[in-house]
C-alpha cells in the first residue's frame, strides 16, 4: 500500500493520497475533549492507513493514542511551573503514529512544527495549539537530522534529501538529494544549507537548486552541527580538526587541531566558537582559527555547553556544574549540587534541566533558586532563548506551551 500524505498538500509521485483532507486538532484548553477526540480518531485511522506502507520493513506499530489518553500520561505541575516564572496557556496534539514518539521540534513565528517517528510533520498554530496541517514526507526507516523554518518555506532535512514544504499548507516545494550523506542539523546562510557528512566534508547544499553549492573536507566524521561565527561556518571532526568557511564562497578561510573530537553541540557568543571536547578541554577559538584559551578538565566531556551573559556554563564530571568567563576561561563559580544543560534563561536566572529535574539557578552565584521533578518530559523547546515562552515534548506525544508570567 502507498505511503499516504496527511494535510493540504501532497507529493505529486504518491498515487493515493488524502491531500484535501483538513484536520485541525483543538487546544484542550480552548475547545471541549469532545471535538479532539473526533478529530483524533479521523487522524488516527489516516495513520493506519500510512502505517501499511511500512509494514513489510517489519517495524512493530502499537495503537494510536487519544488526545485524552496522550494527556493523561503527561502529569504538569503548574504551581512548580510558577515558581519557574510561567504558565500554562495550551496542550497541542501533533500527529503522532502508534508506538511513536515526537522527533524533532521547531518553534518559530506563530508556528510550532514537530515530527514524529513515523515521518509526519505537523503545523500546530502558536497562539492555541490546533493543527493546521499534517504531512508525511517519508516512513519509519528515513532518518532525519532537523527541520529549519526558512524564508523559502520549512526544511526538513533527512540524512540523504532536503524537503522543502510550504508553510501555510504543509504542500511539496521541492525534493532534492543531497550530494552526500549528511550527519547533522544544517548552519544555515540565505538559501545555502551547510551540513556535517560521515566523510568529514562540510557540504554546502543550495537548497533552491538542490544541487552542491561548495564542500570543504578535512579529516574524520561531522557528528556535531555546523555554526555560524561571524561571517564564517565552523566545523569539528571527530579527529579533531577544526575548519572555519567562508559563509559568502563556501572556500576554507582558516583551520586548527584539537585533540579529539565532540559528543556535543559546538557553541558561539557570535564572535567566538566554544567547544567542550572528548579530549578533556574546553576551548575557545576566534574565526581566524586562533585559541584564545583553553580550560583542561580530568575527563572527557559530554554535557552539552551553553553560553549566556559572558559565560559559557557546562557540567564537568567531578567538578559540578561550572561557569567559566567567555574573555579567559577563568572560573567565574562552581556548583557540585547541580547537573544537567542549560536549557534557557529567565529572568535573569538559568533553566537547567538534567533529564529528571527542571532547576532555576542564580546565573551570577550558581545557587538553586526552584527544582522540580518533571516526570513524562521528552524534551524543552523554546521561541527565544531568554525569556521565551516555554514548549514542553511529553513522552506520550503531547506539545504544551507555558507562556512567561
């Protein structure tokens, strides 16, 4: 059976597909359960339907889960999230195929996108959470990397192709291959996508065109995304080389060596690049491929870095969390109560969430102003780094955006 496309628009090589179907799922917080569990139910069966198209690749399906099943797994505290400083304005309900799970989550403008596991990108309207579109843009086994609100429309990038759909009707603009595979979320410069590759290469993609604008290849595997330094896009290998590109020709501007690679997300201030590496050191290196310093650790690091207000703030096995001065690298304070990344700033104070426990620390001392246990909670997303507006991913496949008091 054909892989059917749920939403307004639908790729024009699909001969079966449910394109005039419009389904918009209601906030439970502005519509009665009533209305979303009809709706859910005629999602549901759509996503039966899109289900055969994977079922010869052996992956298991479980049920489909109602909007009311989905929330009633996901227990919110809303007194815990006041004293974080925000609350509760909706629950939004993506599509989500049974057994699955929300992938990956884009909120910019007045959109929020998601996708989940079983390929289908969801448009859910920012100000009460309804659906105004759905679509699957390819099955169970496609591994995709990110998906980035452009100009142009939504890119959604798998490991091989760049879909790019229009965005207020989830409709196919363009499907283009890339040269190569690609590793990671792309840094992207107008309409020129950079992506990290498993041979190493910075692959500049023209996402109008489709074709291969530039590639710059130094030695070992992209695993980390590419970023935006000035006018330069840095990269890391995982043999340590570090490259800066030009973002205007794509042509190497300068190059470095660490001595070993990243197991996260390298990080800028927009002047530097920061990196926290598997080789026990932090580094900081300006767009001419010079180290300004280096701050040596006892083990290797994996905690996924942040920078804010002069700092860049990162757990260090058998240190604790530590905040180090974006100008030196001297140690501005030390936390061993407190693990995890930073995942946003409010009022001033970081949100720091360990997997378990979402904590507000004093950004200036380190000292914990709130903790709360959050269970059921995938992940955070934000509209803007400081003082945005909060979207908490359930596990169950719930969207909840908590608006800033």
């Amino acid at each position: 059976m054909p892989v059917i496309a749920i939403g307004l628009g639908a790729r024009a090589d699909v001969p079966l597909s449910l394109a005039s179907l419009e389904f918009r799922m209601l906030s439970t917080t502005r519509r009665t359960f009533a209305t979303v569990l009809a709706l859910a139910a005629l999602s549901g069966s759509a996503l039966t339907l899109a289900g055969c198209a994977g079922a010869s690749t052996g992956v298991a399906r479980g049920p489909t889960l109602s909007p009311e099943q989905r929330l009633a797994a996901f227990d919110l505290d809303d007194a815990a999230f006041a004293k974080l400083g925000y609350r509760r304005d909706w629950s939004g309900f993506p599509v989500v195929a049974g057994g699955g799970s929300i992938k990956l989550v884009e909120v910019r403008g007045d959109t929020v996108f998601a996708l989940d596991s079983g390929s289908t990108v969801t448009a859910l309207e920012g100000s009460n959470g309804s659906i105004l579109w759905a679509n699957q843009v390819g099955n169970t086994l496609t591994r995709f990397v990110a998906i980035n609100r452009m100009d142009s429309g939504l890119l959604v990038s798998s490991d091989a192709e760049a879909f790019v759909l229009n965005i207020k009707t989830g409709a196919y603009i363009s499907r283009k291959s890339f040269d190569k595979l690609v590793n990671t979320a792309p840094a992207i410069v107008g309409n020129i996508g950079y992506y990290g590759t498993p041979v190493g290469e910075l692959l500049g993609h023209n996402i109008s065109t489709g074709f291969k604008f530039r590639g710059v290849a130094l030695t070992g595997a992209i695993d980390e995304p590419p970023i935006i330094v000035g006018s330069t896009i840095a990269a890391v290998t995982q043999a340590g080389d570090v490259m800066f590109v030009h973002t205007d020709s794509g042509t190497l501007a300068a190059r470095t060596k660490i001595f070993g690679g990243l197991a996260t997300r390298p990080v800028t201030d927009g002047e530097n690049l920061y990196l926290a590496s598997v080789d026990q050191s932090v580094y900081c290196f300006s767009p001419s491929a010079k180290q300004v310093w280096r701050y040596k650790t006892s083990v290797s690091l994996r905690s996924q870095p942040a920078i804010h207000g002069g700092a860049m703030l990162l757990h260090i096995p058998g240190e604790g969390f530590v905040s180090l001065s974006t100008a030196s690298g001297s140690v501005n304070w030390k936390s061993a109560a407190i693990t995890g990344e930073v995942i946003g700033v409010r009022k001033g104070d970081l949100l720091i969430w360990d997997g378990e426990f979402l904590q507000r620390v004093d950004a200036a001392h380190g000292e914990v102003v709130a903790k709360f246990k959050m269970p059921g909670v995938k992940s955070f997303a934000f509209d803007q780094f400081v003082d945005g507006n909060l979207f908490i991913i359930s596990e169950s496949g719930v969207i909840t955006r908590f608006a800033t008091r």
